[in-house]
C-alpha cells in the first residue's frame, strides 16, 4: 500500500499513537495526502475511537474514517521491547504524534530527549486537554472541557437555557485541523534548520482562536457576549425560519446589500429607510421587527419557493439539511465532498473526501481504516526485525 507520486506529501512517515480525536485526525489529513501513516496500538487496548458509534458486522464504522490511509500495528510501549521498537521507528520517522498526559512518554523513557537523541529531524507533536505545563497540564482532558472552558458553550444556545455542548466532536476537530497545520509549519522549519521540534497543542487553545476577538473585546470594552441563540448581534435578519412545508431554511444578512435585497424580497423595502437599518449591529437590535417580516413570508411558502426566490434575489440563504439531505446535495456530489472507498470488510462505503483539493497534487483515500494490528508483522520486517524477533516481542507481550 503505497500512496501516488503525485501526492504532495509522499516520502513523509508518521508514526500515529494517539487516540480519541484530534492527534488521530492530524495524522488522517496527513495521510490523506500521500504521508505513510503508522497506526501504533496497544495489543489489547485499542484506539477506543474503533468502538465509538455505530457498527456494522461487530466493525466501527467511526474508525473506518479516522484510521484511512493508515498501517495498523500494535506495541505496548511500556515494554522493553516495545520501547526499543519504537526508537527504532522513530529513526525512520519524520513525525510522531502521541495524545498521553504529559510526563508519560518521559516515564517510558520515551520523551524527546530519547527520540530526538535517535532522530534529530523527527517532530514530535505532542496533543494534550491543557498543554505540557500549568496547574492543569496533567488533568485528564477532552475536547468536552475544552468547548466548556473556551467560553464556546457560554454563548452557544438560547438566552433564557443552559450554556450548550455541540454534539460532536468540535474542538478535537478543530484541534486536528491545527495539529495538521503545526506539524507541517515544523517540517517547514526544519527545511531551515536541519533539526526537529516538539509540537506542543493544548485542546483548549485552538477553539478559544476560532472564538474570534472575544478576549480583545473583554480587554477592550469589558464586554462578555451573551447567549443569543441563532441570532447575531453583528447582522439582522439572521437564523433558521420554517417554512410552510416543515422544512427549515438558514439566512444571513452580513452584507448590507443583501440585507435590503431581502427586505425588497419579503416585501417590507420601507424598513430599509428607517435609521437603523443602516448598520448590522443596530439592525441586531431590531430583529424582532426583521424576523417577523422575514419569517413570516418564508412561513407562508415551501422550503423549494423560498430557495428559488432568495436565489433569483441575489440574497444568501441555505437549507437546514441532515445527513440524509447532505448525502444528495448537489453542490456537495458537484464537489465530490462525499466519496466511495471500497473496503475489504464491509463493502464500499460512502464517506467524507480528503479536506480540499489541489489542483497538481491531489490526495486520495487508498483505503477506509483497517483492523487492529492488521500490518505489525509488514511493518516490522520492513524495518528488518526478524521472524525470531517477532516472536520473542509476542513472548514478551510487546505485539
């Protein structure tokens, strides 16, 4: 299994131990274009993300996203054998990512001064709840306390209700995304230098950066965005409105004339005269007075006249679609945002495509994830471990 020439990271390893979600995912984008990726599991602990969700035939249907584009193999770490394994992977590797609390690679004798000692070029990204150091690095951590203590769940969901956490995995994702983009700036670096680093990601931070200025506001103004639900207070009109035939549509008014082209649409052009309606955060203070003429128009057609309607008007409007509406979108099938990976398991599946396209280099999904352990013996002679030493690395339970 090896990726195209033409990827643009081909010739780049990484060695994947982290579990549960984003040092996983960075390893997956990575993966996606051309890295050779090493998934390293513990023979009897797998990545819990195998058993997270939905199965099909006793098989995780999650992993078969996370762990594309991955060799699988198993090593305990903690063994004499397993350490010694992992050093010498690590000299063939140009990254490593691990997700253990801080201090754990170091109390296997595995921390950056031993792998960086075997490879001066390796970066290791190292992704934790909190970051290497501070009063709450070895907390455990999870991307559910990051969207808490980012203030992301203190503005999201409406006024008068509790602060809310997305139902997914939002800030491992983001977290990933950002990972990806750390390894890559360090291997940048190293084209630089000659040497490796460590990557350093605390889950809280990435999701606090994608929060926008709010620190800047409270430094500036002393000012703490509340809860305002699905309303902004930059814009009005703006939010989810129903149409008469149950279905639900998202509009959005950030520009100024798109706002008075949807005020021409609904039929209300002399709102657009009044004083406030010249600016996004005054007409946020009268947006009950843009919801009822927005939403009451949209409520009295379906959700296919309205679509026509904002199209033909020039004004930005979406259908709120579930996955079985994103599925048979045609501007997603238009992109080929949801593609077919054939799997030796379970069939072809039909999963999300690599991140972005390229237009010279493109990635690929050569194949969905695959079973725990599936490439250790690959793996290991590749790296010139003997049939002997395989079985003395099993007698040991280091495989």
């Amino acid at each position: 299994m090896t990726a195209p020439t033409t990827a643009p990271l081909t010739g780049l390893r990484v060695l994947d131990l982290a579990t549960l979600f984003a040092g996983p995912m960075a390893a997956t984008l990575l993966g996606d274009f051309g890295a050779e990726v090493v998934k390293i599991e513990h023979p009897k602990k797998p990545d819990p993300s195998r058993g997270h969700g939905p199965s099909k035939d006793g098989v995780g249907l999650w992993w078969k996203t996370l762990g594309r584009n991955k060799r699988t193999m198993t090593l305990d770490l903690s063994k004499p054998g397993g350490r010694s394994t992992l050093l010498r992977l690590a000299e063939t590797a140009d990254v490593v990512i691990e997700n253990f609390r801080p201090g754990t690679l170091e109390k296997w004798d595995l921390g950056w001064a031993e792998l960086s000692a075997v490879n001066p070029r390796l970066v290791l990204a190292r992704v934790t709840g909190f970051g290497q150091f501070g009063p709450s690095a070895h907390r455990p951590g999870f991307g559910t306390l990051a969207e808490a203590m980012s203030g992301f769940a203190a503005i999201t969901g409406e006024p008068d209700a509790p602060p809310t956490l997305p139902p997914f995995g939002l800030a491992d994702s983001i977290a990933g995304l950002t990972t990806a983009y750390a390894v890559m700036t360090a291997l940048a670096a190293r084209e630089h230098t000659g040497e490796g680093q460590v990557v350093d990601l605390a889950l809280i931070e990435p999701i606090l950066a994608a929060l926008g200025p709010q620190p800047l506001w409270y430094d500036q103004l002393g000012h703490v965005q509340p809860r305002t639900g699905n309303r902004s207070p930059n814009n009005a009109p703006r939010g989810v409105y129903r149409t008469a035939d149950g279905t639900w549509v998202a509009v959005s008014t950030s520009a100024q004339s798109v706002a008075e082209r949807v005020m021409h649409l609904v039929g209300r052009p002399e709102l657009i005269d009044e004083p406030w309606f010249a600016s996004g955060a005054d007409r946020a203070r009268h947006a009950d007075v843009l919801d009822e003429a927005v939403g009451g128009w949209i409520a009295a057609r379906t959700r296919g006249d309205v679509m026509a309607a904002f199209e033909k008007a020039e004004a930005a409007v979406a259908p709120v679609q579930d996955v079985r509406d994103v599925m048979a979108d045609p501007q997603y099938q238009a992109l080929g945002t949801i593609t077919t990976v054939d799997d030796p398991e379970l069939g072809p599946l039909r999963m999300q495509n690599v991140l972005f396209r390229l237009s010279a280099t493109p990635g690929a999904i050569r194949w969905a994830g695959r079973p725990h352990g599936a490439d250790t013996e690959e793996v290991l002679t590749e790296l010139g471990l003997t049939p002997a030493d395989l079985t003395a690395l099993r007698a040991e339970g280091a495989l």
